[in-house]
C-alpha cells in the first residue's frame, strides 16, 4: 500500500525499509491488515568515521572486469532509487532506504592504507576500480577529497585505476587524471541513464545533469584521456528507449567506449525503487515493474553472473537490439586502451606523505 504523499525532494528514496537484520521496525498498522512505512522527512547527511586497515576489496565477479576495488565511502548521497548498492547499507544496522543517503561512512585514512597495501613485498599490481560500490565523487567528496588522494597515491606508486561516476567533480581532479593518462594508468567511465532532464532529477537528484556529463566527457577527451560510458541501469518503458540518443551524444562528445546494464532489483531495492516509481511516474508504474520482471523470467531479480546485467527475454532482445544499434553506428572504429602495469613502483613517491 503507498501513501499519497508528496514526494521528498533531493531524495530518491522515499522510505526506510525494515532492516532484515533487526528485530525491531516501525510501521503503520491498519484494519485490512497492510502495514506501510512511515512517511519520513527529508533526513540530513550525517557523517560516520571508519578505518579499516584493509582497503582493497576483491571479487571474483564474472559481471566486473577489475578483481580489486576501492570505495572511500559506504552509503551515497547520489540518491539513485535503483541502486544495487543499497542493500550493503543493512550491514550496518541502518535501512537501504534513506539512511542509505543520509548515514555516509567516511574512510578517512583510506588512501594511506592504499600506499600502505602498495609497499608490501606479497601485493601484485593490478587495475583498481573506484568505486564497486558508491560513488567516490559523491557530494561529501568535494570536503574530505578522498577520490583524489587516492589518485595521488596511484600517481605516485604509478598504479592504473579504473574510475566510474555519475558526478561531474571528476574535473577538479584533471591534473592528476590527466598525469596518469599520459601513462596508461587510467579510465574514466560516466554512468548515464537517461539524457531527459525530469526523469534524471526524480531518478537520482543528485547526479550532475547529462549536460553536465557530457560537458565533462569533451574535457577529458580534450586532455587525451580515455572515457567510457555505462547505461546503466537500463529502466524497460522508462528510459529503454533513449540508448541511441545516449550513445549518440557521449560518442560526439568523445567517449570511446559503451556498455550498458539492465534493471534488477536485489533485496530491498525493489521496496525503495517500486515505491518510488509509483511515487514519481504513477502511470508508468505498473507499465514499468511488469517489463522489468519480464527481463527477470517473471522476477524482480536474477543472480544469475552473466544473465544478470542484460536479463533475457523478447524485452532484453529490443534492449540489446537497440545498444548494438548503437554501438556499430557510434562506436564501431573506437576502441578503449588497455590499462598498463609495467610503470608500477613498489614503493613509490613518499613526498605526499
């Protein structure tokens, strides 16, 4: 059951789901016996501290190019209501709702811990993504600077990094990005999921503008530094239908790379996303949440490595139809350079430090 209420602006979230892991929610109780979540206000950030001595994350996802991963925050104010990411915020006591955009646990030391993890004899280099989890040019990244500390160290230990963002901040960084540019050690992908404004700021409010992105593509490109796109996620009979126009404008911009994602909803995404799209496209709705299982055999979800992030189906065939459309008529001749490791220095610079 959803409530008629007007929607919490600067949040895609509009609900904090019971924690699976607590004993203990809050919810409004009714006759007919549906209980819904209690209308929340808009929460204000707060900010948590953690130091964990290890930094690097590995996965063995078939789903990721890059094993290693680094992310110098848990929780994201990006507020995207489909964010796979989410869930992991239960983890900590806190709901995948709006704590998940309002509870951001900061990582203060994490790029000493990086050279740290550097400098021992047993570490083997290989390409970092930044981040496999949230955004490391979220907002609270233009105070603490995380993002680019880290691309400090990667400068100095002349380590490649793969980086991928919503957020045009990623330009404040350019003389260190365009500094490992010039060595083959960097990346830099922009996830685009729709080029219309008014789905864009419901989606995730606070996410640079695909104008904004696309400006920043023709910047990078300009300092010869290799940038791709992801769209992702791919909303079936909500943005589907935009990937040729997508495609079309990263390539004019410079982007040389393309991949994309479809919907899936994992966990409690599927509360805070269904409830927000009955919120923000009410005629849509049902539209939308009926296509989406269909890329799922019927489900909301698939764990499935592979079939997971492409869904199978007549949906996911006009899905792919339409990207490899795409791809042969904007990228077809465009290739992204591989990432080097031959520059790594066990030991690096130490003057930052």
């Amino acid at each position: 059951m959803v409530l008629n209420l007007p929607m919490i602006q600067g949040k895609g979230a509009q609900i904090n789901p019971e924690n699976p892991f607590l004993k203990n929610a809050i919810s409004n109780q009714h006759d007919e016996g549906i209980d819904v979540y209690t209308h929340l206000e808009k929460p204000k950030t707060e900010i948590f501290f953690e130091t964990p001595k290890q930094v690097i994350s590995k996965n063995s996802s078939p789903d990721l190019k890059h094993e290693y991963s680094v992310n110098p925050y848990q929780g994201c104010e990006h507020g995207c209501s489909y964010c796979y990411a989410r869930n992991s915020h239960t983890y900590w006591g806190w709901s995948a709702g709006l704590d998940f955009e309002s509870k951001i646990i900061v990582k203060k030391e994490v790029a000493q811990n990086l050279a740290n993890e550097f400098q021992k004899r047993t570490y083997r280099v290989k390409p970092i993504m930044l981040s496999g989890n949230t955004d490391c040019y979220q907002p609270i990244e233009r105070e603490f600077k995380l993002t680019r500390a880290i691309l400090q160290v990667a400068l100095n230990y002349r380590h490649p990094i793969s980086l991928i963002t919503k957020n045009a901040l990623v330009l404040r960084d350019l003389d260190l990005i365009a500094q490992l540019a010039k060595l083959n050690l960097i990346h830099v992908h922009f996830s685009i999921t729709s080029l219309d404004e008014k789905i864009r700021s419901k989606l995730e409010p606070r996410t640079s503008t695909a104008k904004k992105k696309l400006n920043a593509i023709e910047i990078l490109t300009a300092h010869q530094v290799p940038v791709g796109i992801m769209i992702a996620p791919v909303i079936p009979g909500l943005t589907d239908s935009e990937i040729p126009n997508i495609m079309k404008a990263a390539s004019r911009a410079g982007a040389i790379k393309a991949g994309y994602s479809v919907l899936r909803l994992n966990g409690q995404v599927q509360d805070v996303f269904e409830d927000w799209l009955e919120k923000a496209f009410p005629d849509s709705a049902e539209k939308v949440k009926n296509q989406v299982r269909a890329l799922h055999g019927g489900k909301p979800n698939d764990s499935n490595w592979g079939r997971r992030m492409t869904g199978e189906g007549a949906e996911a065939e006009m899905i792919q139809q339409l990207f490899e459309l795409g791809q042969k008529t904007y990228f077809e001749n465009k290739k992204i350079p591989p990432l080097e490791t031959q520059h790594f220095l066990k030991g690096g610079n130490y003057a930052l430090f």
